[in-house]
C-alpha cells in the first residue's frame, strides 16, 4: 500500500487553496484537487471584500475568528507576495459602509454597541455626512454618513487565488485540475483512498473536504451532516476612472487599475449564475445615489456567482468523528477569512487537528436541530 | 506602420476634427478607420501605466481604440461611424470621475 499525499485538499476555490498553501508552507506534502471549468466556484465570482464590520453579531466567536483574520491579512498579503511574486492587491485604510437614511443611521449605531458589548476588538464609528466627505469628497445628496472600522480591507480575490494555487506549487505541493472526486473510501488502518469521476483513485493520509456546494455529497460519505444551499449575487462593473474612492465600501469598491466594482445582490435562484436586467439597474442605481459622478460611468460587465451558505449563515470546521484524520471546511466569506486558513488552520490541518478554528463551528448543530 | 486606402479614389468631401485637425473620410468609415488612413498612430494612454494604445482587433472587443467623441469619454473608435464635424481626441489615462467632476 502507498502512503499517498500526507494531505488531500478537495477543492481548489479559496478556501480549499488557502488551507493548501498553509499546510504546505508547514511541511506537509499536499495534493489540492479541484474540478473544471464547469464547477460553480465562488472564488471566481465574488466581491473581494475582507469585512468584519457587523460579522459575527450574536456570534462572538465568529466575530473574533474574523476579527484576527482581518489582522492577518496584511501578513497574508506580504507573504503571498513574497513566496509567489503575485500580490494580491490587498488594501486597508478602514472600511465604509454607507448610510443612506435614519434607519440605516440607527441600524450602524445599534451595530457598533453591540460589537463593543461583545468585546470585539475592533474600532468602528460613525461619521456623519462632513466627515464622510473627508474621505470620500463625491459622495450623492442623499448620504448622510457611513460606519467606518480600522480593520476592513479588500483584496483582488482572482489575485489571490492565483497566488494560493502558485504558492501551493512552490512549496512542492500539486495542485491536480479537472479531478471531480466523486467516492471517500476510509482505508483500514488509515488514511483514504480518493476516488476521481475519471476512475483514478489517489491514496492520502488526511483529507479536507473544500468542496464548496460540492461538499455536501461528499461530507454525507463521511457520515457528516452538511446542509448547503446556493445564493446568487451579482456585480457589475465599469470601465475604468480616475481614483475617486480610496477605502473599501459594503456595495462599491474601486480596484487600483482604476475600475469599479458595485455589487452585490442575495437572491434565491438555486443553482443560476445567470444575471437579469433588473438587478443590475438596481445595482446601478445605487452606486448613483452614492456617487453620482458614475451615472456618467459606462458599465462594462455583470456576472452572477453563488455563495455557499449554512442554514446558520456560520462557518463549519469540523473533523469525522468516524474517520480520524477527515475534516471539512466551508463558510460564507472565504476571502475575508482565507488569512486564518492560510496561516492558522492550514498548517493545524496538515498535523490533524483543527488547532485553533472555533469549537462552536462544529457540523453537529445542523444534525441536532433538524429544520 | 502607414495604413493605404485600398479604393484608389475615394470621395473625402467630409471631416473630423481630431485634436483640432481635420481628417477627411470616406463614406462608410469609422473614427478608427478615418484617423488610420490619416497616418494616426496613438489613440489612448491607458489609465494603469500610461502607455500608448492603438487600435487591435477592430471589432469591438479589445478595447484598445477608445477615444472622447464628441465630448463622451471612452467610446469605441472602432465601432463609431465617422460623422461630419465629429470632434474627436486622445483618451489620456483614465476618464475623469469623482472629486474631479464634483462641485
Ligand atoms: C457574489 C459573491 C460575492 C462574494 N463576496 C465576498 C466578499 O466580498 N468577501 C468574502 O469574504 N467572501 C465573498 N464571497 C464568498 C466567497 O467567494 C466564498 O466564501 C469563497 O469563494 C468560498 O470558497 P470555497 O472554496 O468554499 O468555494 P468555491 O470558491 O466555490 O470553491 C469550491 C471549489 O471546489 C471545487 N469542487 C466542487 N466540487 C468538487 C468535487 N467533487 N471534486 C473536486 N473539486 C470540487 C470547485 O471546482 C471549486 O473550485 C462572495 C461570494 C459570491 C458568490
């Protein structure tokens, strides 16, 4: 028998890559599969946020979880940079999100005490219109202010992504397209033997399901309860413009080349990445309202992608409790959060344990509470 | 690299205006071609790094061509039939937006 890859990562969208990287960073050798072109993959189709502002409300765990991975990024950026020579364009400087009335106004305010009551150490405010236009001088007639926190960024999530995929390469690990694992077969005495649609089997050691939605299927193989269901956003984009917006925003952001981003939409339409007339102009419109220089602005492109979400909108880390040495993985800000799997939880993965990921985050709550 | 009309004599009873100078065309032509007959090489700087574009494809996809025409930022000289008294120019970098347009 061989001893296979002492990690198989199953999935190649950012988290599966983030945790690759890691873990081969740490010494282990690494197999990342990922499915073709035709997979649904999120990691290709977001908005590159890195957002804590309001994340975990309710849940201070995952407040802190991301909170740290907020402070993580720029490690993360510089590391990546270095290790792969691609940077991944991320940028802090506070992040905004805009208030366009009262309620809006006192949702923020209401926002702000409660992360402080939960003791998330993160500064949020709120700027009033002067202030806001301090920051971003074109804001529209009808903003009057913005929440602002320190630790929000944005990243070029395809950058990112790149250099994941590059950096996993680099460390010696392999990084294998076009492989759909269809089968987990747990092997006596350990490890697993991965069964692809094209009929190959890949022994590993340990294994970490990434799949996205795919993992759904495969996390039942292992006897984990994993209700997944899609959500389709869409974003539009404009040509390119002189820099106007300097700090990442909840519904717009610029890129360094100069385009803007508006996004995005949360829309039930199961599996779709299609886009419609109506959500764009609704995506249109309101980048006018907060910036009316760019209804002059030509729009260039949409696209909708679809997120991974929980029944509880949290994340899951969770290990077999049947098959030692099988996790998986899956949550709804894969790019705000891929500094804590990169870094954190990559390397704990690669020696079998999910090290510092939170315990309140195990699949088992979606097996006890049937809905 | 000089652009020839293939039509020996074409009627040129009409111009642009490019940066200034009329540019006589042909029937049927576009800005693109109009301003490439004239021996036009530079139709853009981009807006990243500032480096001298042409247009590429000619049909509309690579984005290479983009000029002010008649005061709209960015459009397509590929894809604009060339009129008479069109006013047309360079887009320099990245079109103005923002704090630039603002009161
Ligand atoms: C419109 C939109 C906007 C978003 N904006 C943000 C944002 O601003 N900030 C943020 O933090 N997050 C954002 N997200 C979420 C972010 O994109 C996801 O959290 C992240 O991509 C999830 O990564 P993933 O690896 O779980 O899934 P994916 O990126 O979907 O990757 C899953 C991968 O698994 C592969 N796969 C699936 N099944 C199999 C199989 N059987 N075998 C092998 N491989 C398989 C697929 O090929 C795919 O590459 C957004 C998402 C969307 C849709």
């Amino acid at each position: 028998m061989t001893a296979g890859h002492d990690l198989a990562v199953i999935g190649g969208g950012l988290i599966g890559a983030a945790i690759a990287w890691g873990a081969a960073r740490s010494g282990a050798d690494v197999l990342l599969l990922d499915e073709g072109d035709i997979a649904l993959r999120a990691a290709r189709g977001n908005f590159g946020l890195v957002w804590l502002q309001g994340k975990g409300l309710g849940h201070p765990d995952y407040m802190h979880w991301s909170i740290r991975a907020g402070r993580l990024w720029p490690e993360l950026a510089r590391l990546l940079t270095e290790e792969t020579g691609i940077d991944p364009e991320w940028r802090g400087g506070g992040g905004l999100n805009f208030c366009l009335s009262e309620a809006d106004l006192a949702a923020r305010r209401e926002m702000i005490a409660r992360t402080a009551d939960a003791g998330g150490e993160i500064d949020i405010r709120l700027l009033d219109r002067a202030e806001l236009r301090a920051l971003a001088p074109g804001i529209g007639p009808e903003v009057l202010g913005a929440s602002l926190s320190d630790l929000d960024g944005e990243a070029n999530p395809l950058l990112t992504l790149r250099a994941f995929h590059t950096g996993v390469q680099r460390q010696g690990g392999t990084l294998r397209s076009n492989s759909r694992v269809q089968s987990l077969h747990p092997m006596a005495g350990g490890g697993f033997r991965i069964g692809l649609a094209d009929g190959a089997e890949l022994p590993a050691q340990r294994l970490v399901l990434a799949a996205g939605l795919g993992s759904e299927t495969l996390a039942a193989q292992l006897g984990l309860t994993l209700p997944l269901r899609p959500e389709r956003g869409q974003i539009v984009v404009t040509e390119r413009v002189a820099p106007f917006l300097h700090h990442p925003t909840n519904t717009i952001r610029q890129t360094r080349d100069g385009t803007v981003l508006l996004g995005s939409s949360h829309e039930d339409v199961g599996f779709s990445t299609g886009t419609d007339i109506a959500t764009i102009a609704r995506l249109c419109n309101t980048g006018a309202r907060l910036f009316p220089a760019l209804a002059e602005a030509r729009l260039m492109r949409a696209w909708g992608a679809v997120r991974i979400l929980t029944p509880d909108g949290l994340p899951v880390y969770d290990g077999a409790p049947d098959h030692p040495g099988a996790f998986v993985v899956t949550c709804h800000s894969g790019v705000t959060l891929a500094s804590v799997h990169a870094l954190d939880l990559g390397p704990a993965l690669a020696r079998g344990r999910l090290g510092p990921a939170p315990q309140t985050m195990r699949s088992s709550r979606f097996a006890l509470s049937p809905d | 690299m000089r652009f020839r009309r293939i039509d020996p004599a074409p009627s040129l009873a009409h111009q642009i205006h490019f940066e200034g100078t009329p540019i006589p065309f042909a029937e049927g032509d576009t800005v693109a071609g109009a301003l490439l007959a004239a021996g036009i090489g530079t139709f853009r700087t981009t807006p990243v790094t500032g480096a001298p574009r042409a247009p590429y494809c000619l049909m509309g996809s690579c984005f290479d061509c983009l000029m002010r025409i008649d005061g709209a930022e960015n459009r397509r000289a590929c894809m604009t039939p060339a009129s008479n008294g069109m006013r047309v120019e360079r887009a320099r970098g990245p079109r103005p937006a923002g704090e630039e347009r603002m009161p």
